[in-house]
C-alpha cells in the first residue's frame, strides 16, 4: 500500500475451492484514511507452481476490491490510470522467481515456499528502479532444454503461454498449450527481454556436446522468435551467474548468433554475486534478498546505460 509491503496483508490460494469466489482480507478496519488516496497493488509473490514438475492449470481470477461505497465513489474520479514508456519482460527460473530469498531477513516466514518473495526478487526490483511495465515468467528447476528436477514442460515452452500452467489438451504433449492460452505478442511489446536459463540444464565441462547443441539451438530459435514478434527495435539482455558459470559460453555463443542476425543483443553478467560480498546465499546456494538488491542495482544501471533510459 503507497509503495510499502504489508506482511500482514499477505494470504494463500492453495486451499481454495475451484469455482467458488474467495474474499480475503487485505487491510483491517480504519487503516486507509476515507480523506486520503491509496495505491493498492496485488503481488503474486510466489512462482505459478511452487517445486511442481507436472503443470497443470492453477490459476485464479481477481473479481476486484470491495469495501466501502462512499469512499469507492469519492476515490474514482480522482484516480488516473497511466502506461509506462519503458516495457520490460523476464523469463528465468528460481534465480528470476527469489527462491528462499526472505532467509536472510530476520524474522522472515521460513520454510517453501513461505521464504520465497518475488516482491523482493532482482527482476522486481529493476522493473521499478527503471518505473518500467515488466512482465515475468520465472519457475523454480526449469531450464532451457532440460529440467533440474524432472518433468517435460520447460521455461522455452510457457514464454509464448498466457498463463503458464494451462498446457496442451493433448496428455503426449508437454511443451504445447491450448489456443486460447496463446499469448497475443501483438498486445504488448517489450523494449528489452531479460533471461536468465541454463543453471538448471546442467552445462558445462561435464555435459553432453548434444546437450550444449540442443540448449544454443533452442536458446538462438526463442530470441529470434521473440525479435521477430517485438521487432528488431527490442534490445535482449541474456545472463550468466551467480549460482553458476557453467552455461557463460553457450550465452555468449548465442549472443554472437543473435548480433549476426541484426538482433541487439548483450551478456548480463551476474557472476560472482555469491561470493560473499554482496551478502549470504540461501538455501541450495540461492541469493538473498542483499544479493537480489545488488543483482538488481548492477542490472538496472546495466540496462539503462544500454537502452539510453
């Protein structure tokens, strides 16, 4: 609320019965001031499908706020809805989605996936350091070509979905999706795409050479198709680090392949922010919140400097 995280404010979706309308309670009574406006904004601060390998559809609808009418009325015609020039778009795995990020905060909820704060995640905060539109697309063990942890579905698949859970009607199929879930590209067109994938496929000197192959390939298809539906104006920040370096060549490969296409492309380089310095890791070598700041202080600076912002 005005730009301050209420904890308290926080709820679960898990026990909801499908089909039936849920209300919950964001403020107690007598905490916004009827004399005053507020900006309210809802966070899904949790990844769409926490530690889930097989995807299936979860999602909810927002029916909207309900509260008092007179304050409602004396509200609305003062409120002026405004669209961000800059338009950002993430795509990542645990790294992007702040996994266990909240561990080195005392007195934090402890445990998956209550330690997990996207709010506090380094995408969120370079979308507001840069006062950009962003959209994300972050899932704990998925990867490129290849899955931490099991399952078929993969974090190339859900970037052209609408809601990332809806897959194909058809069982056989894993990477495909209904219809209707096909993201309309034409709807929103991204300045610059950031991803981060490949610590989950397990690259690097003890990987297969038809691994690295298939993970260039489809990694080279997702920027083109991606510049093909924003435009060759868009600009694509593709990272390395910090929980692994094993995957930097193929990136870099990728980013020789996309500039010889036209496409603008650049390493986002995020190694060496789990060395200590930045603050401690969590579990399974995760990046703090102090980490996740220091990400995004680097990659905001980063990518405004690239974009002339």
């Amino acid at each position: 609320m005005d730009g301050v995280i209420q904890p308290n404010s926080r709820f679960n979706t898990s026990s909801w019965v499908a089909g039936q309308v849920t209300k919950v309670p964001l403020f107690a009574p007598g905490r916004l001031n009827a004399g005053a406006l507020h900006a309210v904004t809802i966070v899904k601060d949790t990844e769409p499908q926490f530690a889930g390998t097989t995807v299936e559809p979860n999602y909810i609808s927002f029916h909207g706020f309900s509260g008092d009418d007179t304050r409602a009325r004396l509200a609305a015609p003062a409120l002026v809805e405004s669209s961000p020039r800059r338009k950002v778009e993430f795509l990542g795995d645990s790294i992007t989605a702040g996994f266990d990020n909240q561990c080195d905060i005392p007195g934090s909820p402890k445990g998956f996936p209550w330690s997990e704060s996207f709010t506090k995640s380094w995408p969120t905060l370079i979308c507001d350091a840069l006062a950009a539109e962003c959209h994300y697309n972050a899932w704990s063990g998925f990867g490129m070509v290849a899955n931490c942890c099991g399952g078929s579905t993969l974090a190339s698949d859900v970037w052209s979905r609408t809601l990332a859970t809806v897959g194909s009607t058809n069982t056989s199929d894993p990477h495909g999706t209904t219809a209707d879930n096909l993201w309309d590209f034409s709807s929103w067109t991204a300045d610059a795409v950031v991803i981060n994938l490949g610590t989950n496929d397990h690259l690097g000197a003890n990987t297969t050479s038809e691994k690295s192959k298939a993970y260039m390939e489809r990694y080279e298809a997702l920027v083109a198709a991606a510049a093909k539906v924003y435009g060759y104006s868009t600009h694509f920040f593709l990272a390395c680090g910090p929980m692994s370096s094993d995957y930097c060549s193929e990136v870099t490969w990728v980013i020789g392949r996309a500039k010889a296409s036209g496409i603008s492309a650049h390493l986002l380089d995020q190694r060496g922010f789990d060395d200590g310095a930045y603050g401690p890791t969590c579990a399974y070598g995760h990046p703090g919140s102090q980490i996740d700041s220091a990400m995004a202080k680097n990659g905001s600076a980063f990518i405004k400097a690239t974009m002339g912002w």
